[in-house]
C-alpha cells in the first residue's frame, strides 16, 4: 500500500485504534483455538512490538502494512485515509 505524506497519521490512528479495540487484530495473526474458536497467537504479540518499533518513515509503515495486514483489513484501512482526505478537502460552493 502506498502512502503519502499526509497519509502517516490517518494510518498510525487506524492501526493504534485496532489493536485497542480488537484482540484479533492483525487478522493473519489469528490461531484456532483448540475448540475451533479464533484466539490470539504469539504473532499478534509479535505484530505489535513490531509496529511499536516502526518509525515514522513512510517506507517502514509500507512495510508493516504489506506484512501484517490482510487484504481486508488494507481495504478497511484505505478507506479510512480516503474518508479522512475528503474531510479534509474543501468543498467548493
């Protein structure tokens, strides 16, 4: 997913919101539980720590996005920025 640099902030939020809100998040990271249930894995642990340390270098959050998100949730996340850039753009009257 390719960002520009008015982007780095929508998606920070975004990606800060979901792990507050969303045990499950990244989705690539889900392991099925023993009664077949989804459940949280190392790797989100791991997905974590690994944006905690990601700088704010529009390459290394490209980076993050490319290895943890699924394709849902980079459609979800594009969306996101979308909705935010036309709150931002003036309308003409």
């Amino acid at each position: 997913m390719k960002l520009s640099k008015g982007d780095k902030g929508v998606v920070g939020w975004w990606v800060d919101r979901q792990f507050a809100n969303n045990p499950l998040f990244p989705e690539k990271c889900i392991a099925e539980k023993e009664d077949g249930k989804p459940g949280v894995s190392k790797k989100h642990v791991k997905a974590y720590k690994e944006w905690c340390k990601t700088s704010s270098k529009r390459s290394q959050i490209e980076e993050w996005i490319d290895k943890w998100l699924s394709k849902s949730e980079r459609k979800a996340l594009k969306q996101a920025v979308e909705k935010k850039e036309k709150e931002e753009t003036p309308t003409q009257s």
